[in-house]
C-alpha cells in the first residue's frame, strides 16, 4: 500500500523546492526565441521514455481495472459482461459500504491526529537546541515509518491483547476495569486499529513539517517577536501559514493511507471483530484473491480510486499559492 | 496556459481510448476449449530418469513431502523428486496463474479446488483410480475432490486430488484437570459435555480454550449442528454446492443457541474473539482450559508440550449412542492439466496413500492420518499420546462414514466473509440464532449464485 502512496509526496516535495529554491531572476532576461513547433516535438520526445513506463504500468492496468469492473471474470476463464452489476453491489451490499465509511474513520487517525500532533512536535522540537536530544526526538518519531507495517501490526497485536503490554499497563495504574481485549472488542477494535495509524504517520509529518519550520525565515520569528507576538501567536501568525505546502502534501499522503489502508488492518484483525474493521483494501483484496471476483474487486478499486481523487483534490487547491 | 479547446482534445481523445478499450475483446481465455481427450494411463514409471517437480505449502509439508520423495526415489531410482514451495496465502492466490502458466508442476497441493476445474487447469484422476483400483478403497475419503460436470458441485463426478493424509478435528482435553472435574470417560452426549463445562466453571476452571479471532469457534458449531440435526447429510449437501441445499434451519438454530448460551455462560474465554490459532494452543498447554476442540495437527505439538498429559476424543452425539462426526479435510494433491509427467505424478500418489514407510511418514512427520485401503497397515504412535488418538479416532470414523468437509470450505469466502465474522457476532451477543443461521445461508447463496 505505501508504494501505491508514496509517489505524490515526491511530486509535491520536488515542485515544493522548484519557486523557493530558483527564483525567476536568475533565469536569462531574455530567453532565445524557439520555433513553436520544434519545441512541441523535442518536448515529446523528452518526456517519451517516462511516459512509456508510466502509460504500460500505471495508465493502462488502471483502464484495465474500468473495462473489468463491468465484467463478472475469475481472473482466468471466459468473463461475461455483468452490464453495472458489479457497481451496484457496492451500494446494496451492506458489508461493501461499510468498509468504505471505515476508511473514513480511519481518517481522523490517520490523517488529523498525526498532523494536528506533528505539528505540536515539529514546534517544539524547533525550539530545542540542536544536539542529542533534538536527534533523539526526531529518530524516536520516525523510526516506526522505516519499520514494515506487517511487523508494526504483529507488535501492536501483542501489546493489544488481553495480557499484553496496554492492559499490564492499565492494570499497574489500578484501571484494571479498563482492561480488556483491545482489538477483540466492538467498541473499540477500530479505534485501536486507528491508533496503530497514528503511531505510523506521525513521525513522517512531524519530520517533514520539522523541514518546513527550518525553511521559514527566520527574520519573520524575530519579527513577530518584536511586535510582541508570544508562542501562540507567533505559530498562527508565522509557523502555521509558512507551512502550507508540507501540510498539504501531508494531509495528501496520509489520506491516501487511511483510505487505502490494508496491511495493519490484515495483520491485526482481518476485518473483525464482526466486520467492525473491514476496510475497501482487505475487501478488494479478498474478492480479488480469494473469491476470484476480479470484476466487484475491479469495481470497488475503482470507485475507492476515484473517492481519493476527489477527496484529494480540494486539498491539492488549497495547496495552491493564492 | 492551454486554451478552452486543448482540453476538450484531450477530452476526446481519452474518450475514444476508453471505448475502444472497452470494446475490445472481453478480457480472460476461451470458454469453448472442450475437455482434454482422455490420454491413456500407465502405472508404470518408466526407466528414463526423470524429475518430478512437487509445490507445496512452506513449513511442515517441505520436510513431510521431501521425506516422501526421497522413499518414492529409493523405491523408483530413476525418479527425483524436487519439493518447491510458496506460503499457503501465496499459493491459494496464485494457483490458478502457476498451472495456467508454462512452467507448471507435476503435483500441486491444492488447498481449495476453487475455478480450478471449471477453468480445466487439474487433470481427471478418474482413469488412475480405476487402475491402481483406489475405487475399491471406502470412498468417504475421495468426495470432497469430486467435481460434478458443472465445476461446482462437489462430492459426486470425477476425482480431481488425492492426497497423503487427513485433518480431523475433535476435541483435546486436559487429562489432571478433567480428572479434577472428575472426568471418568469422554462424555456420550452434547448435554454430559455440558455438564462437565460447569462443573469445570464451578471449580474455576476455564472450561474451554478456543480460538474465535481466525475461526476456531466454528468447530464447535459445526459439530453442534450435526449432533442436533442427528446425522451430518445437510451439512454434507451444503458443503459439496448441492443445489437447494440449505443449513437455515432447526438444527443450526438450536447449534447457535447452544454455543451463544456457552459464551454467556463463561464457558469460553471472556476475549474469545481475540484468540488467535497460535494463542489458543499456547493458553492449553499452559493449563488454561479443560477443553480445546481443534485439530489433529495440533497433536504433534501437545504431544511435545506434555507426552501424554494431552488426550482427544470426538465431539459427542446429540443422544447417547448416536453417531459421532468430526471435519476432516486431506492434504490434496493434484496433477496439473499441463504435467509433462501425469502418469508418475500419479505412481507417487499411489506410493503415498499405500506406502508402509510413507504411511508412517505422514503421521509423524504431517501430523494427519493417512486413509487408504480399509486393510492397509495403521501408523503407529506412543500409547497415550494424543496422536495415537486422532490416529484411532479417524480409523474408526473411516469405516463409519462419520467423516464430514469444513462447512468453512463450502464456497470460497464463506469462512472468512460470514462464517467467522457471523460467530463473532453470536458470541458477542450482537445476532440472534435465527438471524445467523439466516445470514450465513444468505451469503451462501450469493457466492454460489455468482
């Protein structure tokens, strides 16, 4: 899943250093003037090679997906139209849509928690000096992103199961009332499914937003304390705004992990108890594999695809300089 | 800037490449490749020497299928056998792609036959039954591999997979603290087994360990359906995609109102739902729990944990006296349509079922019990050992027809889609009996109907 995620944080990271990084005045005042039309050509020729991987490896299995998504195929005999069947099964079948408002709860862990925490981190960690314990802090926060996320579920099962870390915990403060089977409970299965997300992704907001905080001038700190700004103040008026494109790439990024999120969901508790945790990327994963329904598993990816776009994309114009 | 009229080009370009896409031939092979002709079938395996190539699961079956191997090469020099293997998630979900493919093996381990056989990717058996005269052998072990014609129905028509050995569940329990409850002998009826769960509660004792996170509370509930309904055939028929079959009925009802009432009871463990089958064994041998219904291929690790501290016997009947069931599956092999080497692909699977030294392999290094002819020699085991009792347990069963499919197995997805998920729900209090036999058997129908 984070392959799939992965590349627009690079998209966004690459065009984020391109304005700051050249500004316009050091391009030639006057650029020599190109016929159009070679220009047209050369360009295509440039971007061919990139394009060619891109259109046989991402454009057309995606188009694949559609042409399949209207077919009721095992994956290797004969497929026979099923007309918008397999579209309508994910708006009649209960279990189809619920995964999908999962991936929605998912969100609040995966996406505001981790930004709003990142965001507290990466102020507070600029404030510390640099040293070992501002290394520390950064290498502690990120360290549950360089771990696969299958080995990150096997541990948080552990910790969440009845004799485990959580509930040693509770127990030793006298909440041993609160204890319980945490990822075998109703209530609380998908919350603690959630909490595995937060742990993941906020090292890599609080490192890229740490990033952004170093890239703000530092003229506009001392400004803003000259005027009288205190912490609080100063974050509103001059962290928050000059943050604006890595928050954007990190509520992307994240998003994009909350609605497709598989792996920890898989590992942790296959989508139970019940179908309390069933998310879109275990449900596409059993149609398609185990069931050998390749046109609902096609149907379900794409309308998952095309739910993130559309979430994505007011983001991405927020993003956008005024 | 690209004007107003460049995006309505690449509009309609997009466009006309979609259609054309979608109007391309529809994806996926050719229906009307007919049945392979019937080559004809030889037992012997010639002198050219020759390798054959055997997929398995990781684990236990590489050790368990290299052993096999290496008596079928001691037996037929001229023949090597050459054990590959993937992770059981792995190969379920790409079987289908490996005997569709060019490289294929000459025996698979099957373990769901799936569109395998509607997509004509296995071999018919049939032929090699016929000649090495497995079809004198009790057929209750060959009917979950027989596909009827449609390439659905199981349990009748030609056998596709044959295997080493058998799974077979029952219940383990805990010889000292059965005694405690004062367990004299296994209980005859589902109500004596009730009684000794309480009186295991009274004693504060766990009575039963049981995985109920991947699908350990199904056992029980399958064998509760069979001991209420009195004989196994529903389940059978439901199992094997007999149509109109059904298990939304009295028997399962009263089944899910006795586990239900189990679990309210505090009969099993109050996180049941957060057992997994690597916890659950763990938890038993440590003494937590009376009782632990699974699997013989628990009994080599219980047997290891405490030799002989461990016993087994089968789920009881509904009335004393009734017959007893237990789920059994085989470790199936199949020879893909596209083996160079069907005819000693099948000498070895003769060679496993019929084997002394095979037979014995299987029990001590598979962990499952090999079936066969009904004369062919039992495996030996430790007296006392809780293998030695499966090993029994299945003998008898073989001759009594008593062996029954995973209704787990029943359709693709049934297991986890409905069958573990709808237990959680009743063990949780959050369905009704009636609403989960409903349910299940209404899945059931949509996968099969699509």
């Amino acid at each position: 899943m984070r392959s799939i995620s992965s590349p627009p944080v690079m998209r966004q990271a690459s065009s984020m250093t391109g304005p700051s990084g050249a500004p316009a005045a050091t391009q030639p005042a006057v650029p020599r003037p190109i016929p159009p039309r070679t220009r047209h050509w050369s360009a295509l020729l440039w971007i061919a090679p990139a394009f060619g991987m891109y259109a046989v490896f991402v454009l057309y299995p995606m188009l694949q997906s559609v042409q399949y998504s209207f077919y009721d195929w095992d994956g290797i005999g004969p497929a026979t139209p099923a007309g918008l069947d397999n579209w309508k099964a994910i708006f009649t079948q209960p279990e189809l849509l619920h995964s999908v408002e999962h991936a929605f709860i998912l969100i609040i862990f995966y996406t505001i928690l981790p930004v709003g925490l990142g965001l507290i981190a990466a102020s507070f960690i600029r404030e510390l000096r640099p040293g070992a314990f501002s290394t520390t802090a950064r290498v502690v926060l990120f360290v549950p992103q360089v771990l696969p996320l299958v080995a990150a579920g096997i541990a948080w099962t552990w910790m969440y199961s009845s004799d485990g870390l959580v509930n040693q915990v509770l127990r030793a403060v006298g909440l041993d009332r609160h204890a319980r089977a945490w990822l075998g409970d109703f209530t609380f299965a998908l919350p603690a499914v959630g909490v595995i997300g937060v742990w993941v992704m906020l090292g890599f907001c609080t490192v890229l937003l740490l990033a952004g905080i170093g890239k703000i001038d530092p003229a506009l700190y001392e400004a803003a304390r000259l005027d009288g700004a205190g912490r609080i103040s100063e974050f509103f008026a001059v962290t928050l705004p000059g943050l604006r494109r890595e928050l954007v790439v990190c509520t992307t990024f994240t998003m994009i992990a909350a609605l497709a999120s598989f792996d920890v969901v898989q590992i942790a508790t296959q989508g139970g108890p019940g179908y309390q945790t069933m998310v879109p990327g275990v449900e596409i994963y059993r149609l398609t594999f185990l069931q050998q329904h390749v046109g609902q598993a096609s149907a379900l990816a794409v309308f998952l695809a095309a739910l993130v776009l559309l979430i994505i994309w007011p983001i991405q114009r927020l993003g956008r300089e005024k | 800037m690209r004007s107003l009229t460049q995006y309505r080009r690449i509009v309609q370009v997009a466009a006309v490449a979609v259609l054309l896409l979608l109007n391309a031939c529809a994806p996926g092979g050719n229906s009307d490749a007919g049945p392979a002709p019937s080559k004809p079938v030889s037992t012997g395996v010639g002198s050219e020497p020759v390798t054959l190539k055997l997929l398995v699961n990781s684990g236990v079956d590489v050790p368990f299928y290299t052993a096999l191997g290496e008596l079928f090469h001691a037996k037929y020099d001229n023949v090597t056998v050459k054990v590959e293997n993937q992770d059981y998630a792995t190969l379920t979900t790409t079987i289908a792609r490996i005997l569709a493919g060019s490289n294929v093996p000459d025996l698979v381990r099957v373990s769901q036959l799936g569109n395998l056989i509607e997509d004509r990717l296995l071999t018919s058996l049939d032929p090699y039954a016929k000649t090495y005269g497995w079809d004198q052998w009790p057929q209750s072990q060959f009917a979950s591999t027989r596909v009827g014609p449609d390439g659905k129905q199981r349990g009748t028509g030609a056998l596709y997979a044959a295997g080493a050995g058998f799974g077979l569940t029952g219940v383990y329990y805990n010889k000292a603290l059965a005694q405690r409850i004062g367990m004299t002998r296994p209980p005859a009826t589902v109500a004596e087994f009730g009684q000794l769960l309480a009186k295991a509660k009274d004693a504060g004792l766990q009575p039963i360990m049981i995985n109920g996170k991947d699908g350990g509370s199904v056992y029980p509930l399958q064998n509760l359906v069979m001991s209420s309904a009195g004989d196994a055939q529903a389940v059978q028929d439901w199992n094997y995609a007999k149509p109109g079959a059904s298990i939304d009925n009295p028997a399962t009802v009263k089944a899910a109102t006795t586990l239900q009432r189990w679990g309210q009871d505090g009969y099993l463990p109050a996180d049941v739902n957060d057992i997994d089958q690597t916890r659950a064994p763990a938890e038993f041998v440590k003494g937590n729990g009376v009782f632990f219904p699974s699997g013989n291929w628990q009994a080599p690790g219980l047997d290891k944990a405490g030799a002989g501290e461990f016993g087994f016997f089968l789920f009881p009947p509904g009335e004393a006296g009734g017959p007893s069931y237990a789920m059994t599956a085989a470790a199936n092999l199949g020879i893909p349509a596209k083996s160079p080497n069907a005819d000693v692909a099948a000498a070895f699977l003769d060679f496993v079922q019929t084997n002394q030294q095979a037979r014995q392999a299987t029990v001590t290094l598979g962990g499952l019990v090999p079936a066969g002819p009904s004369n062919a020699s039992a495996p030996t085991a430790p007296q006392g050992s809780a293998v030695a009792a499966t090993v029994s347990a299945f003998q008898e069963l073989l001759t009594s027809n008593g062996l029954v499919g995973f209704m787990a197995d029943a359709t693709a997805s049934i297991h986890v889609n409905s069958l573990i998920p709808q237990t959680q729900l009743l063990l949780a209090g959050k369905t009704t009996p009636e609403a989960y036999a409903a349910k299940v058997q209404s899945d059931y129908e949509r996968d099969l109907g699509q």
